[in-house]
C-alpha cells in the first residue's frame, strides 16, 4: 500500500503510493472499511500489515521459495535457485504475532486503523544468507547486477542465480513499519525475530520433506 514510499518509516499517516493492482486493490479494501465506519459507526479495524511470514507461506512469494529452494539443493532434487532483486529490503515479521496483534485491535472498545510491523528490515539476500547456513550451505557472493551469483564453498558451485525475468515491473525497495500506535494502544509487540522467523520456516521445510 505504500509502495514507492514517500517517508521512512512507514506509520498510519503516511501517505499511500502503491505500484501494483495487488496494493491498489487493498487501497479499495481499507478506504471501504473506513467509509462505513465513519459513515454508519460500524466496528472497523484497518490492519496495515507488512510483510508476515510462516511456515505455511505460498510458494510464490520469495521467502517460501528461498527456504524451500535451498531445501532441495541440499537434497539434490534441485540444482540453482534462480532470484530477482535480492536488494529489495522488507519489514518481516511472524504472522503469528500478526494474528495477535489483529485480535487485539477488535478488543478495543473503539475501532481504529494500526500498522503491524517489526521496525526492523532486511534485504532478500539478508533471508538467503540466514536461511543457507541452516542448510549447511556457505554462500560468497561474487558479480554484480545480473551476473552476481551465490557460490557455496563447501559444494564448491553455484547455487543462487539472478533472473533478469523476475524483476517486478515496478520494484517497491525499501519498506519498514513504524509500529508504535499498535504498541502504545495495544500493548503489542512481536515475539519473534527475524532469524527465528527464517530458522522455524527452514525447519519446516527440513523436516516435512523427511515425513
């Protein structure tokens, strides 16, 4: 919903910029809720959630294809895991926490608008690198742009690759939440952090390919 962002962080009033049908369609969603509320004094909660993580991620987003991907190299059933922008930094957080924080706001006795989030942020090859090592993997980076590549020492090849295709068309680069009405109002704060966030969806993957 921020998208091309317009102030760092990101809080309730910020200004909304996005760049894709995916967030504008949520722009629909939050100004229709907030138009009820104030128009017919109906309880509604806008969440303004980044970006939230779990084990049960869809395949298409890059969190659950790095975990899984890097799974299956170790395994051998894959051989390179091919990325887009790996610079592309992001507000993540446990959707656990997030569900918390979503419950909270509709035990209030007024309705509001909260933004969920961690106010810390990392970049795709940050998570990459993380979730390598629980792999057994030692990755160096070598190139740039296009040609950079993810080398590991111990397999001694290429394992990561940059795919010029899976660039998105507008790249949306530096994203990080202000959570501090959430924590003020509702007492909230996420339990988990980011590398026991990539450590249980590395787990996950591990393990459910051995059951």
């Amino acid at each position: 919903m921020f998208g091309k962002v317009l102030e760092t962080p990101q809080n309730e009033k910020t200004p909304f910029n996005p760049v894709s049908p995916y967030a504008i369609s949520k722009l629909f969603s939050y100004f229709i809720a907030k138009n009820y509320r104030d128009s017919f004094g109906m309880f509604v909660c806008n969440g303004i959630l980044f970006n939230h993580e779990s084990p049960l991620r869809g395949e298409e987003f890059v969190t659950k294809k790095i975990t899984k991907g890097l799974n299956q190299i170790q395994d051998g059933s894959k051989k390179c895991l091919f990325l887009g922008n790996i610079y592309s930094r992001r507000d993540w957080g446990f959707a656990g926490d997030y569900v918390e924080a979503m419950w909270k706001m509709m035990q209030k006795e007024k309705s509001n608008d909260y933004v969920v989030s961690t106010g810390k942020q990392y970049s795709v090859k940050d998570f990459l690198n993380e979730a390598a090592k629980y792999f057994g993997f030692n990755i160096v980076w070598r190139g740039k742009g296009l040609n950079e590549i993810g080398y590991d020492k111990i397999k001694k090849k290429v394992i990561v690759r940059i795919d010029k295709k899976l660039y998105r068309p507008s790249e949306v680069n530096n994203l990080i939440g202000d959570f501090s009405k959430v924590r003020n109002e509702l007492n909230w704060l996420p339990k988990v952090n980011f590398y026991q966030l990539v450590k249980m969806m590395c787990k996950f993957e591990s393990n459910f390919i051995k059951n």
